[in-house]
C-alpha cells in the first residue's frame, strides 16, 4: 500500500519535472537549437501542425537555424507561424529555405530571462510539494482506518520526504544549468 503511494509520487513528481525541462526549453539562449521551435505550430491543410512535422529544422551555424519545408507553398505559413509566435525572432527566406538568425541577447534580456527561469522553477518545486502534501494525505487517511501502524506511517512519510527532496534538487540542477546556459555569451 505505502509503495504504492510513493510510486504514484514519484511518476507525478517525474511528469512535473519533465514539463519543467519542457517550459525551460522554450526560453531560448544565443545559441541557435532546434527545439527553440518545438511550441510553432502551422497551418498545413487547415489544421495546425508543429513545425517539426512539415519541414527539416538543423542548426547552419551557432546563431542561425535552417528551416527546409518539405512542400514549396509552405513557406510563408512557416514565416507567419514564426514571426507569430513570442519568440521574438524574424525569419528570412532565401528560396525554399528559411533562415532565422538568433539575435544576441543583451545583458538586460538576459536577467529577464534568468527571472523567467526562475520562475518556472518555483512552479516545478510547488508542484512536486503538492505532490507530497497529497501522498502524504494518503498514507494519514490509510492511518487513521487503521491499515498501517504509526511506524510504518512514519516510514512512509520519510519515504516520500526523500523524494520530494530529490526531485527538488533535479529542478535546482535544471535551474542551474539554465542559467549558466543564458549567462553564456
């Protein structure tokens, strides 16, 4: 019964961790990288499509991206998709290949987007303290119908304490890494 509440604590807390990594993606550095697009959707056929679908997206150089549409007449759907999105970036078209060249951040942006990641952070590690607070709801409730002695209640407790610690130490990683990363010029 405890194992199985600190095995669902743990699948949620990992969920929370994996959209954490997710939201840190999309604030985007200097550096040019494929996944800076992953949230652009197009409109391919009347229906919107991530971008990752209908064109080949690599890195030209380490501040420009190469968007290579897979059918002609989408290119300016994919100029649109992008110039819409709050990325802040202008794509240029040469042909049937999409250029968008990365702007270099400025030290202000930079802290603008470090506070952003910081921000998203403390959502991760509110999140995973939400988790804990219900599972050890749980393992209260299974104490108070008498289904598990005070020990093991404690046990448990200490159980889904060391996870949540754990988790919270990977978000402080992700955090760390992040702003090392926009720090870099």
């Amino acid at each position: 019964m405890l194992n199985e509440i600190a095995q669902d604590a743990q699948n949620r807390m990992g969920k929370s961790l994996e959209a954490l990594a997710t939201n840190l993606k999309k604030i985007r550095t200097g550096r040019a990288h494929p996944s800076i697009l992953e949230t652009v959707h197009v409109n391919y056929y009347g229906s919107a499509v991530p971008l990752s679908q209908v064109a080949n997206i690599s890195v030209e150089d380490g501040r420009t991206l190469s968007i290579s549409p897979w059918e002609s007449n989408l290119v300016p759907d994919i100029e649109k998709a992008i110039m819409k999105s709050d990325l802040g970036l202008n794509p240029s078209t040469a042909g049937a290949v999409i250029r968008v060249p990365m702007p270099a951040l400025t030290e202000e942006t930079r802290k603008g987007y470090i506070r952003q990641a910081r921000q998203e952070a403390e959502s991760g590690r509110v999140s995973i303290r939400n988790i804990r607070r219900d599972a050890n709801g749980d393992i209260k409730d299974l104490l108070k119908e008498k289904e598990i002695t005070e020990d093991d209640a404690r046990r448990g407790e200490d159980q889904i304490q060391k996870l949540t610690d754990k988790f919270i130490a990977e978000v402080d990683q992700l955090l760390q890494d992040k702003e090392a990363d926009l720090m870099e010029i």
